[in-house]
C-alpha cells in the first residue's frame, strides 16, 4: 500500500503524457512539408504547405494554390479575412471572399528582380502595424500598401519574434533589432557568429532564451549571452534544434531535425521526448504551434501532428515497440504488469515514470499467449490465462496456480457465507477454492466471464455473449436453483448483457438501460434513477467499479466516469475517444482499477492513465459560429451574404436566390470534441433537428417570410452549447414586394382611370351620338322646314313670275297691235285701236283660265292649303281664296288689289270677312295665320 502512495505522488508529480493525432499528406490532401502554423481570430488553422497556403477550420483541409504552383514558406494571419504568405522569390496577401474562399495578390510583383531572385521568404512577422517579410538575401516591410525595403548589409539567418520586437541574426554575426528600416544592433550577442539561431522565447524576468541549431541555449538577459546549463541544452545541441514555443502552461516544447520534440519545463529538466520511437511520425519537425484551445500542432518533415494535453489524462503507446492488445493492468512491487494478447509484460515504476514511455518494457517468461486479468490477492499476483491461472512471484518467475487445463477469464476474491473465497471465472465452468478444497459450480461446459455475489450468497455468472445466471447457492457452495436472465422479451434483453454491483444489491445493463434485481419477487425491475442520468449513452460495452460509488461506464467509444450511490447519479467526467483515433478492445472493453485515483483505460495499442485527483476537464459544447449564408437560383448561381456575422445581424435573401440557401458553420472545438450540429429555423421547423457533423446547413425552396435560424452544438451526451441566432429574411418575389403591390396599385388605378376614361367617353359618346341625332333630326326638320318654305318661296316665286308672264305677255300683245296699227300699210284710226285694246284687256281681266292655273301651281307647292281653309270654314268663296293665297304668298292689299282687278277697300274688306270665316282671334295677323298654317 506504501507502494502505491508513492506511485500516486511520483505520478502526479510528472508532466502529463499527452496524446498525439497524427495526419499524413491524404488526410489533409497536400505535400507533406509544412513549414510553418498559424492560426486566425475564429480559430481557423493554417499551414505553410509545400503544395500551397493549407486552411483547416477542424472538419475540412481547403489548399489554396499559389499561381505556378509554387510553395509556401510563412505566413503571418492578420485576421480571419486576410493572410500574409511568403513563399519562393516572392510574397502576397489572401483575402476572404464573401464565398469564405482566399484569393491571393502578388504584394512583390514590382520589387527588382534582382532583390528576390533565388530567395524563400521563410518568415512573415507583423510588428509596428506592419508586416516584414524575410529571406536570406533580404527584409521588405509592407506598410500602408507599400512595400520597402530593410536596409541590410549582408545575409540574415531566420526574423524571429522577441516580446513586442523583431529579432534577426547576420550570418556569422550577432542579434539585431529591427527598427522601421533599420537594424540595430544587439549588445553582447557576438558569441552567436558561429552558430544559427533558431528560437528566441521568453524566459523569466524579461529574459530570453536563444536557441541555436548546434551550440545549445543561451539565456540572453539583454547584455549578455550566457550558455544554459541544463539537460534540455544538451539534448537539442545534439538533435539540431529548428523550432520551439514557449505554451500557455509554461512549459517549452523544442523541435529538433534529428531527435523528434523535446518539453522542458523553466529549469531546462526534460519532461518529454517525443519521437518515432512513440507517438512521432517523424523525427524531423519543421514547425510547432500552440492554438487558442491549448493544443500544439507540428508540422512534420512528412506529414502534421495535433498534441492534445489532457488534465487528468497521460496517453501512452508503444510506437515500434508492439507488445500486442491491454486487457488489463496492475501496479504490483514497483512495477507496472501489463496483460496482452501475447502475454504478460512489465516496467519498472522508475523507467515508467521517469521516460513517460513504454521503451523499456519487457515479456515475462513463460507467459506467452492470451493473458486476460491481474489479481492480487495476500500480497500475491495472479493472472488469468489462456492456460490458466498463472502466479508471478517478486523475481518474475512464473508458476501454475491450478492445473485445470483450461482456460481462465477472471480470477477473484469474493464473500460468501461468511467465508473470503477465490473464484476462477473458466472457459468451461467456474471454480470456487476454498483453501484447498475445489468446487466446480455453473452450468455444465458453459463458459464465465466474471461472476458477483449478492447479501443473500447468491452467485451471479455473467456468460460471454449469453446473459446471465443467477445461482442460489448452499452453504457446501451446491446449487440450490438458477435463473437466467437474458432474451427477455419484456425488458428487451439480448445477450451482451452487463453487471454492476451497488452496495450489495445486483443491477443489470442492457446496452443502454439498467434494471435493479429485485430479491423479495426475484424479479428485475428498471432502475429510474440510472436510466435517466445515462440515457443517452448507447451501446455500453462493460461497467467496472472504481472505488466507492464511483464506475466506469464504457461503450464501444467513450467511457464516462458516474457517481451512484443508489439515490442519486451523476456523470463526472466523458472522454470521447474516437474522435480522437484511439480504439478500445472490441468486445473486451475495460478500464484496470490501479487504486483510487488511478486508472488505466485499456487501448488496442497502448493506454489511457486518469487520475482522479485532476481536476476534470469536463465542460459543456462550445457555442458555434456561422460564417456565411449563400443562396443560389435555378440556375446555379450563387450569392453570398455577409461574410463573418454577428448575433445581431439580419441576413435577407432575394427570392429569386432562395432555391437553394445553404449556412456555413464553425465550430472550433470539433478537432478535439466529438460534438455535432443542430439547427432549427423557427417559421419552419418545430423541434431541433437530428445531429450531424457536416459543417453546410441547406434548405431547399424556402417560402418568403422571415425566420430565425439557431444553430448549436450537441455532444454524445446530448448536452448542447447555447445556441448562436440569427435573423433571416426571404425577400418577397418581386410580383409579391412592396414595389410590385405599389405598382399593381397604380397599375390598377390607372386601368380603373383609362376604363373609366374608355366609359366615360362611351357614355360621352352616346350622348353626343344622342345629341348628334335630335340634332340631325332638328336639322332634318329643319332642313325639311328651309325645304318647305324654298318651296314655299319657289312656289310664290313661280306664282308671280307666271303673273308677270301674263302680264308681260299682255303688253306684248298691246305693244303687238299698237305696232301693226302704227306700221301698217292701212292706216285705222284710233278707234280702232281703242277697242282692240279694250278688248284684250277684258280679256286678260277675265281671264279665269290663267287663275286657274295659277291656283293649280299654288296648291302643288302648297299641298292642302286650301283643303285646310275650307275645312276651317267651308262657306268660303273662291275670291277669297284667292285673297288668301296672296297673302300666302305676302302681297300686301294694293298688290292684291292690282292683282284682282279690285279696289283696295274691297280687299280690306275681304281681309275682315276672312278673318271672321276662320274664326282668327284679334291678335293674331291674318298674314300670319296663312303663312303657320
């Protein structure tokens, strides 16, 4: 027991063994040298690759190619939109998209030929808000887009980092400080001229270290350079030191081109060698590089590396040194005993604890072939064996515990009856010793893994792959009855079937669900409090118990350290181990009780030490970040929104683009975590959707609308990280915008307008057509009127040129005979004359004919003229139609007169007599009255 308090002190003590994921060139898809490591603001990491600038956001590699092909040496990050890069005969800038990819400008392009020629620019620092680019052959500043150059006198080795200044060294010459353009020169560093240097880091009391490639460290106390005495001095002077970084907790890690990586803590002790000989894969390191999350990553000569330091975890492995598959693990006499699939193996505590390796591990004699499981039992060691139970004495001499031919699985102690017994758990039985006396119990050719017992002494086998027995015992060990759990259709029990002891009651494990045995009704009953704490771990494999209250829950994948006490249970620490690369036994799972606090988590290829004096490193999913939103139309084309968002932005989306809107998200624990993704677009999505690893978040067709998307991080545990927000807006399709309901509103006004227009001039049109009717037919009336009264004056007209007629035809027949009486050869006398004159004018007065035909004229051109008269009064004379004709035709009464042969007071009085036959009222004119009717 002394023993293994000092082992728990000297444990502690050491520096951690962390553990090392190595990545070869098809991983990453590049060449395998990589020159050099940074990493930006958001956590992205990025690799001066011999291929072109590496981007690695911890789920994809993305190389970025340099035109021509050519290799990158350096890079210095400014931020996560833009990279600096040096690479050969030349040096650039990369800036971010908003697609998220780097595009690359040549910031050398009209420098002279002749200052870059054959030169790599192996360094790229930003120092005084400007970057400095370094070859051998030169230093250019670029500052405010110019770029200068450093006025140097001769070649310079490596532009290395010093606090807030830049360092660099003249081949075969000391230190200078770099000062704008200029280099000063650094007091008491001439003992440098002939070696390289290589690293400066910080030291104690604004100190530096300066590391050389052969002649060791100094520590440099800025006036003098004295040589550090110390071992880790010694050992990179002779592996050729090329690369170190001083970590977060303090310690140095120190590459060398011959003997792998070296931690050293500030006294210059050497913590760890890392190399091939264990985790390395190759002993050449390039670069080293701590990110923010505290992991170390190296850049091989063929290949990257990721050293992940875990508190209360220290990873051992074998390298070249194969010693088969850990089942088990005890520390016994100040050494560690190891059981493997080839035998038993063991180290000295000293040569374990003082390498932090597994090189000098050594096969016991005679052990070879399966070893399964360690006990110690009265301060002696046994190991269950492929040949059976095997006792290893203090000189590591091997002998036969028990000749049983046959197989072991398990060797233990346990209680019954009052009485400390050993049983051996056998390919083809179980074996109670009892002193001397062997019982075989068990059902017959039947193998056990390991067995329990309960208060009642009842024995509980657990059968590989086919359940369990419960035998109830007598006190001669007989068997009383058995039980076998196990394809139990109500609880839904298969054959991987696991037990766990609390207190001393039995609980049974059902890949992921526990089941308490219940002694009064011998029946299993689920354990409530079990099965909500651990309801999310699936597929457990085996369950050991660490110490009081205290398990190992160990699934296929991870194991998870649980608190149970019977009322109350808690996960306490989970170590998600396939994310990581490392591989439990299949099907023989198991974590090696060393003590309290110590425990070794077997492995294919080495082991997992946790301490439980450690602090546990268990923390809740890191939050995750989303970098851009996309989307992309039916054509394929894609536009990107607003690279690097913040929580508060709001992202809109034209609808056109909205067939295909994909998110880009970020986590920058996934490298180190098995955690995974969950989104939920509230407007769409009620529930969180199922976890998935891929890094792209896509949605087909959205609707227009606005929405939230929450995005977070989920771990196997199903525990999840606060979820990163984000508004987003589908725009409206342009049919459907703003705009377009303005425009319809307009439009269909306008429609309203021109249809109403298009009504309004109908109806006006109508009307003027109406108008232009009763104005046609006014006319037409009209027109029939003037056409009335033309004929009416026509008719007067003809009516008095007959009568001139007649009368002009009477003057030419008085002119007629005057002519013959006068000319004539027979000369009358005028008697004569007076009587044919007489005569002719009686005649034309009485000529009725021609009134007649005058009459006949009227009455065509004025139709039922006279028929009205006489209908007005029938009782009037000819005469007086004749009178009213001429009336008719607007004679006046001396006129009319002259035409009847009549005195004007006779027509006066005809006119009266007339107006009295027509019964014509005193105001209306007669003339008048004749001429309306």
């Amino acid at each position: 027991m002394h023993l293994i308090t000092l082992l728990c002190v000297s444990l502690i003590g050491y520096s951690k063994n962390p553990y090392i994921h190595n990545l070869d060139k098809q991983l990453y898809g590049a060449a395998s040298k990589n020159w050099n490591i940074k990493e930006d603001d958001k956590g992205f990491i990025y690799v001066a690759n011999e291929s072109g600038l590496l981007e690695f956001d911890g789920i994809k590699w993305n190389l970025y190619r340099l035109p021509g092909n050519q290799p990158i040496k350096s890079i210095c990050v400014e931020n996560h939109n833009c990279i600096y890069t040096g690479n050969v005969e030349g040096f650039g800038r990369w800036d971010r998209e908003h697609s998220g990819k780097l595009m690359y400008t040549h910031l050398s392009k009209d420098v002279p030929e002749k200052n870059i020629m054959y030169g790599d620019f192996w360094q790229s620092w930003k120092h005084d808000n400007a970057i400095y680019f370094q070859s051998f052959k030169s230093i250019f500043r670029y500052k405010d887009s110019r770029v200068e150059k450093v006025n140097i006198t001769k070649p310079v080795l490596f532009l290395l980092p010093a606090g807030d200044e830049l360092w660099v060294q003249y081949m075969k010459g000391g230190l200078y400080r770099v000062n704008g353009l200029e280099l000063e020169l650094l007091v008491g560093t001439d003992k440098l001229k002939n070696t390289d240097v290589r690293v400066i880091l910080p030291y104690q009391d604004n100190k530096y270290l300066i590391g050389t490639s052969n002649s060791g460290i100094f520590i440099y106390n800025n006036k003098e350079l004295i040589k550090w005495d110390s071992p880790i001095s010694d050992a990179v002077q002779v592996g050729e030191l090329n690369c170190g970084i001083r970590t977060k907790n303090g310690k140095y890690l120190l590459g060398t081109i011959l003997e792998g990586i070296y931690e050293a803590d500030v006294n210059g002790q050497i913590l760890n060698h890392f190399s091939t000989g264990n985790q390395l894969m190759n002993n050449t390191i390039l670069s080293l590089f701590e990110s923010k999350l505290g992991s170390v990553w190296i850049g091989y000569d063929s290949g990257l590396g990721n050293m992940q330091y875990w508190d209360n975890l220290d990873y051992f492995t074998f390298g070249q040194n194969k010693i088969g598959t850990i089942y088990d693990a005890k520390i016994w006499d100040g050494r560690l005993f190891l059981c493997t699939n080839q035998g038993i193996y063991y180290i000295s505590q000293k040569d374990f604890f003082g390498s932090k390796s597994l090189n000098n591990i050594k096969l016991i004699d005679n052990t070879q072939g399966q070893a399964w499981k360690l006990t110690e039992s009265n301060g002696r060691l046994f190991c269950a064996h492929n040949r059976g139970i095997i006792e290893i004495s203090k000189k590591l001499r091997t002998s036969i515990f028990s000749e049983n031919n046959n197989g072991v699985f398990n060797f233990q102690e346990e209680h019954l009856f009052e009485k400390n017994v050993s049983i051996a758990s056998m390919y083809n039985k179980c074996l109670i010793i009892d002193g001397n006396q062997r019982i075989e119990v068990g059902i017959q050719n039947i193998p056990v893994k390991y067995v329990m017992t309960d208060y009642l002494n009842n024995l509980w086998l657990k059968i590989p792959y086919k359940g369990v027995y419960k035998l109830r015992l007598n006190q001669d060990f007989s068997i009383a009855a058995n039980t076998y759990f196990g394809g139990d259709k109500q609880f839904n029990f298969h054959e991987n079937i696991n037990m766990l002891k609390i207190g001393s009651r039995i609980v049974l494990s059902n890949d992921s669900l526990f089941y308490t045995y219940d002694e009064i009704s011998n029946k299993i009953e689920p354990n409530t409090i079990l099965n909500n704490c651990l309801a999310s771990v699936k597929s457990i494999q085996n369950i050991v118990k660490q110490k009081k209250h205290h398990y190992w829950i160990i699934t296929n994948k991870s194991v998870y350290l649980l608190y149970y006490d019977g009322v109350k249970a808690l996960i306490m620490d989970q170590y998600f181990l396939g994310n990581h690369r490392l591989s439990l036994v299949e099907r023989f799972e198991n974590v090696s009780i060393i003590n309290d606090t110590l425990s070794l988590i077997c492995l294919d290829n080495g082991f997992l030490l946790h301490t439980m004096d450690r602090k546990p490193t268990y923390s809740l999913p890191t939050s995750p970040i989303i970098l851009n939103i996309s989307g992309t139309d039916r054509n394929g084309n894609t536009e990107y929104n607003n690279l690097m968002l913040n929580k508060d932005s709001i992202i809109t989306i034209k609808s056109s683009y909205a067939n295909l809107v994909q998110v880009k998200v970020f986590n920058p624990n996934s490298f180190y975590q098995d955690e995974y993704f969950q989104f939920k677009l509230k407007g769409i999505d009620s529930d969180w959707s199922k976890s998935h690893k891929s890094d792209i978040i896509s949605f087909e067709r959205l609707p227009s609308g606005r929405y939230t998307l929450f995005v977070r991080t989920i771990n196997q545990l199903e525990e999840t990280s606060e979820p990163y927000q984000i508004d987003l807006i589908i725009e409206k399709p342009f049919c459907k915008s703003t705009i377009a309901i303005i425009s319809y509103f307009i439009i269909a006004c306008t429609l309203f307008w021109i249809i109403w227009k298009l009504v309004l001039r109908h109806h006006r049109n109508l009307h003027i057509q109406k108008i232009r009717s009763r104005e046609r037919n006014r006319l037409k009336y009209q027109n029939l009127q003037l056409e009335k009264k033309i004929n009416q004056v026509n008719a007067e007209l003809f009516t008095r040129a007959n009568l001139i007629l007649q009368k002009n035809k009477l003057v030419d027949d008085i002119r007629e005979i005057i002519n013959n009486q006068y000319y004539g050869k027979d000369k009358k006398d005028i008697s004569e004359l007076y009587r044919k004159l007489k005569n002719l004018l009686k005649t034309g007065e009485k000529n009725e004919d021609q009134w007649e035909i005058i009459l006949i004229t009227f009455e065509e051109k004025h139709p039922d003229f006279f028929m009205k008269l006489k209908k007005i009064s029938p009782d009037i004379t000819p005469n007086d139609l004749k009178i009213c004709m001429c009336l008719r035709l607007n004679y006046d009464s001396k006129e009319i007169a002259q035409m009847l042969n009549l005195s004007v007071r006779t027509v006066e009085n005809n006119r009266s007599k007339i107006r009295k036959k027509l019964n014509i009222p005193s105001n209306i004119h007669l003339t008048d009255f004749l001429l309306d009717l």
